[in-house]
C-alpha cells in the first residue's frame, strides 16, 4: 500500500506526529481518482526536521522523501509542522 510506504519513508524525518490519510474516496469521479483508492493523500506532520524551514523549503523536504512515490499519485496535500 503506498500509505504505509509513505510511513515508512516519513519516519526518516523522526515524526513526533504522523497522519497518512487516504482522501481518495471523496474524490470519486474527479480527475485522477481511481479505482480502490490510492490517488489522493493528506498528510498532516510534525517533525523537529522542520525546524527553522519556511513552508516551501518543508514541502520540497516531503516530496524529497517521499521520492519516486510522488509521481505515483494525483494529488498531496501537506500539513507539516515544527514540533
């Protein structure tokens, strides 16, 4: 499942808060949605990884780790946060 590989690479960033949630169901019949889901993530985190980035600079830090998994998916929303 590539929530749970989302999991595992995130936890490289030592996450003290960790949501994958899948949204894929609430975008049924929209562009990208596919069939048993998989296309649309939230991920709500908190890392001391974060410390001293702006906003942009924790987006690009996500998608880094998260690498080839990415292209693999419609749409990732981001909630991060320093904690």
């Amino acid at each position: 499942m590539i929530a749970d590989e989302m999991r595992t690479r995130l936890a490289e960033l030592n996450p003290t808060r960790l949501d994958v949630i899948d949204e894929s169901e609430s975008h049924r019949g929209h562009a990208g949605w596919r069939e048993g889901g998989e296309s649309h993530f939230r991920i709500r985190m908190a890392s001391p990884a974060f410390a001293g980035l702006g906003r942009v600079q924790r987006h690009r830090l996500v998608h880094e780790t998260l690498g080839d998994i990415v292209p693999r998916i419609h749409a990732l929303a981001l909630e991060l946060a320093e904690s």
